[in-house]
C-alpha cells in the first residue's frame, strides 16, 4: 500500500489554508509597529492605545466562539472564505481610518477575524491530513502564524522610515485577498461532506486531497462519526461522553496563555529595558530574536510531533520553560551583574520550549479530541478561552511586574509552568499516529473518570 500522504493538490490546499494561520500571526504582530507611528495622525490617550490593542483580543474572543458553530453549520470551506473577507476588510478600514474610533472598529473586525480562523484553519487542516502526518500539518498552521509575526515586524521596520502606519496595515490586505479567492479552489474536508453532504463528495474529495488508499480503511469509521443520529447540539458538550476531552481541551488552552508567552512576545523591549538594555538594542532584540526562536523551534516542532508524539513535546517543553523562568527569577532577584546576559538567554530558551510543545501542541490537539458531530463547537469553547486569557494577560502583565516586581511575575509563571507538566502527564493522552475516529473513542471510554 502507498505511504499515507497528500496529493500535490492536497498540499497546495494546506499551504493555501495556512494563510489564515499567516494572517492571525501578522495583525497580531503589526500593532506594535503601528502604535509607535500612529502619533504623527492621532493624539492617543494611554486607554485609547490599550483599547487598539486589546479590541482585536476581544473581537478574537467573539470570532472564536461562533467560529465552530459557522464551520459545523455551513462548512469549513465556506468558514475560511467568509473568515478572508472579514480579514480584508478589517485591514481596509484600519488603513483608510480617518479618525481613532474608525481604526478602533477596524481592530475589532480583524479580531474577529483571527477569532475565526483559529478555529477553522485547523480544523480543516486536521481532517484533510492522514492521521501520521496530522501533527506535522496542523503545524505548520501554528509555524505560518509566528512567521506572521515575523513578517509584520519587516512591514514595520521597511515603513519605519517614513513612518507610513497606512501602509503598515494594507500589506496585510494581499494575503486575505489571496485566501478569499485560492480557497473558491478546494473542496470542504471530507468529514464534514460525509455528514452534510453526500458520500459521493466526501470520496471525491478525498480522492482529490489523499494520493494513499488508507482512507478507505477509514471511510467506516468516519461513516459511523459522522452519523446524522448523532447529538451535535450544545448540550451535548456538557454529556459524560465529551465533557472530559471538553474540561482537558480547555484547561490545556488557558495554561498556554496563562504561563505568560505573551507577557514576553507583547512587552519583551520592556522587560529587556528592566534587565538593563537601552531601548534600540531591546526593540532589535524582542523583535528579531524572539520572532526568530520562535520560527525555528516552531519548525523543529513540525518535524517531531508526529516522531516524537505530543506528549514528550509537550512535557519537555513545559519543563524548560520553567527553568529558562527559574533562571530569571534568580537573577532579578539577586540583582546579578550578569543579568543583561541571563535574562536574553533565558528569555529566548522561554520562547524556544514554548514554541516546541505549549505553542502549537494545544491548537492541534483541540483539533484530534472532539468527536465530529461537535468538533466545531467544542474547539470553540477551548479557543474562545484561549483568546480571553491571552486579553487577561495582556491587560495585567505589567500592573503585576509594578505590584509584585519582574522576579514576582515570572516566578508566577513557572509555577504554572510546571503545574502544566504534571497536569499534561496525568491527563493528556497521546494523540500520535491515530486516526480521529480512535481518538473519539479513547476519550468517550474515560466518561467514567469525569
Ligand atoms: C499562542 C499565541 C502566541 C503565539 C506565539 C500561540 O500558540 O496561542 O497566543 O502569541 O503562540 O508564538
């Protein structure tokens, strides 16, 4: 039998996807840009600024909760393109706002579509992918959107010496506009055609999107998952079956947020500044290192995920982030001399066992446990607390560091950090190399324990 595989077709539609994973990445990252500039047009008070930033947070929030009931309801397909034409507009209002409550609705409509997309993207991304490259393909969602990021800080940095925040937002224009038509090319994810449509799309479409015959195999399983009989109401979110993977999916979302990523990626020139650094050297380093390690490690982690298995990721991930915060703690607290050199070194080792493990491992794994009747919804809750807790951390990461000091927060930090590492090696199964119709039954047989 052929090795389990995409078509070259079915690849071009994982790149063409990822896009959304590349805009969620680049809105995120082009505020900071944007805010240094926006003065030249706008008097901003400090609220307005926080407002800019953290109505795309709340609009993400929005997105993500009605992401999976639009992607279970009308497809995932139509989800992305509907997701690409919020995306564009969005940009366009922010690049034409004349006036600072203008921008501000602009923010808020890019939010919700990055709410959106979070969800939808993986998910068509892990029904399209053969189960032993699932981990590698949901992936490379996660490493589009740090490459984002990275991207948004180039926009920023070529238009930083005239200053031009307009155009800062437009670039952001193309891809959206991209996705929106490339997507009219492929076909929705098998799955949710079998259960909406009927089965003779569902083959087509895997036929077109999978060179192997191993779906066959599958098609029964996914026959029987997909069956009409099937709860795929709210209520059956709550139900003994689903709330386990409900309750794990979940709190493994809020511990990404809560052990602080975006403390560091939003305020790093900040931190940086209180190790010691002038600000240039902290804006060059925050922006060009982090956005770098976190690339690279992301793409470490495409290659291993389905080697290794999530959980070993996710355990040494979990682990070296809180030493690379112990470290830190150690030496704000006793004032080192060589603090400037420990606080960019544990910063970057922070970043780079995030990115292997409680970056992307997550994002997937909502996508593999929820069974197919309800995966739409069920990843929404996990992904609506993800964006709320990533607006928490943003609003009150540096009160805390005035409260409790630097040393305070990220002791904080890696305490949850390593209540992650023993919360993943109790409850967290591995998802490796199974098919999500195993996965569903993995998780409906454990109803008992919760
Ligand atoms: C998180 C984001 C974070 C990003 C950094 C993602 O997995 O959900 O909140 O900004 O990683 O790489």
């Amino acid at each position: 039998m052929t090795k389990e595989a995409l078509t070259l077709y079915g690849k071009v539609a994982v790149m063409v996807v990822s896009l959304g994973g590349f805009l969620f990445g680049f809105h995120l990252g082009v505020i900071s840009g944007v805010l240094t500039f926006l003065p030249n047009s706008f008097s901003l008070s400090v609220s307005t600024e926080g407002l800019i930033v953290s109505l795309l947070l709340i609009g993400a929030s929005i997105g993500a909760l009605s992401g999976g009931f639009l992607a279970d309801r009308f497809g995932r397909k139509k989800t992305i393109i509907a997701t690409a034409v919020i995306f564009t507009l969005g940009a366009a209002i922010c690049t034409m706002a004349n006036r600072v409550d203008i921008l501000i609705i602009g923010r808020f409509i890019a939010g919700l579509g990055v709410g959106l997309i979070s969800v939808a993207a993986p998910l068509y991304l892990s029904e399209v992918a053969p189960p032993k490259q699932r981990g590698a393909i949901v992936c490379i969602n996660q490493l589009a959107g740090v490459i984002g990021i990275f991207f948004s800080y180039l926009v920023v940095f070529f238009f930083s010496k005239t200053g031009d925040w307009r155009a800062m937002f437009a670039v952001g224009m193309a891809p959206s506009l991209f996705l929106m038509f490339a997507m009219l090319f492929f076909p929705d994810t098998p799955e949710w055609l079998l259960a909406h449509q009927t089965k003779a799309a569902a083959t087509s479409a895997l036929k077109r999107l999978r060179k192997d015959l191993s779906w066959k195999s599958h098609f029964d399983e996914m026959k029987v998952a997909a069956s009409p009989q099937k709860d795929s109401s709210w209520r059956h979110l709550f139900k003994p079956d689903v709330r386990f993977a409900l309750i794990v999916g979940v709190t493994l979302s809020i511990l990404q947020q809560i052990t602080g990523i975006n403390g560091v990626i939003y305020f790093a020139p900040k931190i940086f500044a209180t190790a010691g650094y002038d600000l240039a050297t902290t804006a060059t380093l925050a922006t060009v290192g982090i956005g770098a390690i976190n690339v690279i490690a992301t793409s470490i982690a495409v290659k291993l995920l389905d080697r290794a298995g999530r959980r070993p990721l996710l355990l040494v991930g979990c682990a070296g982030m809180a030493v690379a915060l112990l470290v830190l703690v150690f030496a704000f607290y006793f004032q080192l001399s060589s603090i400037g050199v420990i606080a960019l070194v544990s910063l970057l080792s922070y970043v780079g066992f995030f990115a292997i493990g409680l970056g992307p491992v997550p994002w997937l794994f909502l996508s593999e446990i929820y069974p197919l009747s309800i995966r739409g919804k069920a990843m929404s809750v996990g992904i609506t607390a993800n964006w709320f807790f990533n607006f928490v951390i943003a609003q009150t990461f540096l009160d805390l560091i005035l409260k409790i000091g630097s040393e305070g927060v990220f002791f904080l930090f890696a305490v949850l950090s390593v209540f992650a590492f023993f919360f993943i090696r109790r409850y967290v199964p591995e998802t490796k190399g199974k098919s999500l119709e195993e996965i569903e039954l993995h998780f409906s047989q454990l109803k008992n324990r919760s």
